[in-house]
C-alpha cells in the first residue's frame, strides 16, 4: 500500500453509498433480444435526461415482503429483497408488473390499472390475490456508482423476462418514452448522439448484445452470482473523461494515482515529459512504440529531490529519450537499474550515466551466454538476489524519507532479468516478466517457460511479504490487484500450455508452424511467428517434464 506521505492528491472521502435495484426487462423478438429502456426526467438528480432501465432504491417494506414472494430455493435473503425492489420500481415507474395470480397466469392489465402507482405496493398486490414473481428476476451484474459522482448508488443490475400481455406506461414523473430496444441499436444511437446512456447501461447493453435469445441471458445468471462487479474510475484521455472497469487496462493506474477518484490523470501515451505516478514515483516512456514495445519502453525514476533518484530501464540509445529521463531526475542519479539486457532496456544505460555529473553505478545482471549478440549487457556491478537499494535524505518538511527497492532474480524471460520491490510502498517493477495487456515472450534458449513460472511464484510470494498491490510494467499502465494479476497470469499461461499438449496429442507429426496455428487460434496469425517463440519454450518445458505423457 502506497505511503500517504506520497500519493499525489489529498484524501478526499467518497459519497455514501445507497442501496438500489434496477432490472432488465427483456423479450425475444425475431431480430435478437430487446431490453425495456425510459427516459429518466430531465430534473432528475441523477443523470438526467439518460435512458435507463427502471429501478430505484430498496425500501424497508421491500425486506418486508418475502412472504408475498415465490423465491428460488438457492435465492438469497438480499437478492429477494432486491428482486422485489425492481418489481416494485418497474411497476411505480412503467406500470409493468411481475406477479401472478394464484392459478399461475401473469397480473392482467385490469389487475394493473386497479393498483395505485403511488400507494404501498405489496399490500395492494396482497389485496387481489397477487403473488410477487421474485423467482424470475435474476442478478445479473453488481454496479458501484463511480467515487467521484456526487450520489453513489450500490446497484444489482437485474433482468427478467417481461410478463405476458402487458406494455410498459411511464409515470410521466420520473420515467418518460419507455421504448424496446436491442442492444446493439442503443448502444449505435447513442454513438450517433441521440439516445444517451451513462457508462455502467453502455457496458452492460455491451455484454447483452452477445446473447442469443433471453433464455441464455436467464441461464448465465442461474449460479446467482453476478456475472462481474464493478465500480468504475474515470481519468482524463484526449482531454475528455473517460471511464473504465477493472479489467481494462488503465483501472490499476487510476487505482494507484487517483484512489478517492479524483479525475486529474492523464492517460494519453507520450513521450515528451514524465507522469507522476507518486510523488516519489514517475515514469517517462521511451519514443520505440511497437508490436513488441506496444506504447514504449517505460523508465522509471524512484526517489525525490531530497534523496536523489534511482533510473531504472534506461531503454534504447534515444538521446532525447535520456536527456529528458536526466532533467526529470535534476541531474541527480544515483543508481541506473537495468530489468534486463534486451535491447528496448538496457542501451541506454551507457549514455545516461555519461549525462551525470558524478557517474552513478549501472546495476543488473550480466546477460547469460544464451543472450542474442543484440542483448549484451554489463554492468558496472551485478545485483545479488534479495539485495536492498536504499536511498535516503530530507523532505521539504525536514523530515528524513527513504525509498527501498529490493532487487529479485526472476529469470525466464531472459536469463539476467530482475524485478524490483519498491518496500515502503508495496510497488512492483515488472520489467517484461508481467505486461498490461499482453503476455511476454518467452524466446529459448535465453527464454525458459518452467523458470518463467517458477519466478511468477517467487513474485506472488513477495506480494504477500511486501503488501504489494500495484505492478508498475515495463509496458503499459500500472495493474492493480497484484497478487490476482500475478495468479490470472500463470493460469492463462497454464491453460495455453494444456491447450498445446493437446494438439501436439493430435497431431503427434506436426511441424512447429502446424502447431502454433492450432494453439494460438486465437491470436491474430500476424503474431504467430512471434507466438512460436513462446510455443516452443512450452514444448522444451512439456517434453523436459514429460508432461506430454502424465
């Protein structure tokens, strides 16, 4: 966990939360599924103006009313609270009910007009013999409204079949022009700026245009468990707020920099000038975007004015690249770390020590003979394994501040590759051995897939030892959930190599080429022959522990 003493923004506590339900109403239609949307008021507190699916907040009476409730057997106490809610919420709002009577026929047009919109619900539907259908409304999702808004809501998102023979009627209050939609058109028209729709109701109408038919949708939610949960954090892409969940790729930097959610960092790939990512902590990426380097090679700085500065990654020879990488540091570096030797790392080393007034010490690991001639590296003095980097000196409030960086060998790779704790923070420097957004080459003989897994241990270990929960790549923005990404990606690299036992099973005589097309069927054939690096580092590892066989 990062000091506070070095975040970057003061602590700022986020609005509380409210508890609410919303539900999907869907039918079939001979197009694909359409889901129920409204308009909300154009005064409303709360995205005005948006289309929305209906809901509001739970009452105490929705807890009251179980008994008037038909439940699954594996339905929890609060998804029956919150199912009666949306029932509740969809018939005050658009006049659609979901109960039946006691013969099993859905509530009747006749047996909604005789109900007052305004007046306690479940008592009203207890009256004429109406039970609640809170067994056919599944959870489909779980939305947090985002930390910066100014009313937070903690919200199931729902879904349900809509009742034989009724049609929606909007409150005119709340709720305006209810329409059936399919997701693929709202979200089109929304692209077209005339039906607008917040980030949560885009990301779901997303996912719920990939299901065939509502009985699909109800069947992906039968384990009553949401299918993903998630509050949003926002930063700031080409000068506009933009918004994302935790499995995109900029959530664990927002997590890292902006953690009460204050939307200031900028996410745009430049190499002009360094980000802060802690005030102890910035990072300038190198001007080498590529296949393999995706933005850039990422440099780091640790430390600040009072401690002086330790570089890590210098990158290629880019002398702007450097000479920028210098001024951010105020000419003061005290140490250059080099990840690895590969030639997106470690050239740079050499001419940035020549920029400094006193020549601070490159440290690493020699590359290995196994190392192609492009990656050759020597550093000044070889890193020992668990050794400590300490900087130390006085804050601007006198007070003495220290950054520790614990180097680790994780080989794998490359031979020579070294990850770096940063202690007092709980921030890891992954070099190449853990990317946002893609997975590393592992390219033998230098490469070696059982050392690479073995070292992704050692890493989740050190997660444990250190409280790290950020990752800060060599490629790409910061990841959080440390420890989660470390185990996601040894199980997708485990899952890939089963996935080549299995066609190597199949097709015992095949040709590498043969192989990485059938493994990697998943991968756009432009990356197969980069894939076939990491394919044959899988095949050395399989035949080395007769995996093939077991």
């Amino acid at each position: 966990m990062p000091r506070l003493s070095q975040q970057l923004h003061p602590h700022r506590e986020p609005a509380p939360l409210r508890p609410a339900a919303t539900v999907l109403l869907l039918r079939d239609t001979p197009q694909g599924i359409e889901v129920l949307m409204t308009r909300r008021s154009m005064t409303a507190s709360f995205a005005p103006g948006a289309y929305v699916f209906p809901g509001g907040g739970i009452d105490a009476a929705d807890a009251q009313a179980h008994a008037q409730s038909t439940r699954r057997a594996t339905q929890s106490d609060l998804h029956l609270t919150q199912a009666i809610a949306a029932i509740r919420e969809s018939f005050e709002e658009l006049g659609v009910l979901l109960a039946r009577h006691a013969d099993g026929s859905h509530a009747s047009t006749a047996d909604i007009a005789a109900l007052d919109r305004k007046a306690p619900f479940a008592a009203q539907c207890r009256e004429r013999g109406l039970t609640l259908a809170g067994d056919e409304v599944f959870v489909l999702a779980h939305w947090i409204t985002d930390r910066d808004l100014p009313r937070r809501f903690d919200v199931p998102f729902l879904v349900a079949r809509m009742p034989e023979g009724q049609s929606p009627v909007a409150d005119e209050a709340e709720q305006f022009e209810p329409v059936w939609v399919r997701p693929a058109d709202a979200l089109a028209r929304h692209a077209a700026g005339d039906f607008f729709i917040i980030f949560p109701t885009i990301r779901t109408l997303e996912k719920l245009q990939h299901y065939a038919d509502v009985d699909a949708v109800l069947a992906a939610c039968a384990s009553e468990i949401p299918l993903w949960t998630s509050c949003p954090r926002a930063g700031l892409l080409g000068g506009k707020e933009a918004r994302y969940m935790e499995h995109e790729a900029p959530y664990g930097e927002l997590a890292l920099t902006c953690p009460d959610g204050q939307i200031v960092h900028t996410l745009d790939w430049q190499s002009a000038r360094p980000v802060a990512l802690l005030r102890n902590v910035s990072r300038l990426t190198a001007p080498n975007p590529g296949v393999m380097t995706g933005p850039g090679t990422n440099s780091y700085l640790v430390g600040d004015p009072g401690s002086g500065y330790i570089a890590i990654d210098p990158g290629p020879a880019d002398h702007q690249h450097l000479q920028r990488l210098w001024q951010a540091a105020g000419g003061d570096i005290r140490m250059i770390v080099c990840t690895h030797s590969h030639p997106d790392h470690s050239p740079g080393a050499k001419p940035l020590q020549a920029l400094c007034r006193t020549a601070p010490p490159i440290l690493g690991l020699p590359s290995a003979p196994t190392a192609r001639s492009a990656s050759a590296f020597t550093p000044d003095r070889a890193l020992r394994n668990r050794e400590r980097l300490t900087l130390s000196g006085k804050g601007p409030d006198g007070e003495t501040t220290s950054h520790t960086l614990l180097a680790l060998h994780t080989p794998g790779h490359a031979a020579n590759h070294v990850c770096l704790v940063l202690e007092e923070d709980g921030l890891l420097f992954s070099g190449d051995h853990i990317l946002n957004g893609s997975t590393t080459v592992i390219d033998p003989p230098d490469g070696d897939m059982s050392a690479y897994l073995e070292s992704l241990d050692a890493l989740s270990a050190a997660c444990d030892e250190h409280q790290v929960e950020f990752i800060a790549p060599a490629h790409g923005y910061v990841i959080g959930e440390a420890k989660t990404a470390i185990a996601q990606l040894k199980a997708h690299r485990l899952k890939r190599e089963a996935k080549i036992i299995g066609v190597m099973r199949a097709r015992p005589d095949g040709t590498m080429d043969d192989w990485v097309a059938a493994a990697y069927d998943d991968v756009d054939p432009r990356i197969w022959p980069v894939a076939k690096r990491s394919l044959l580092a899988h095949v050395e590892r399989i035949e080395s522990q007769n995996l093939f066989t077991a």
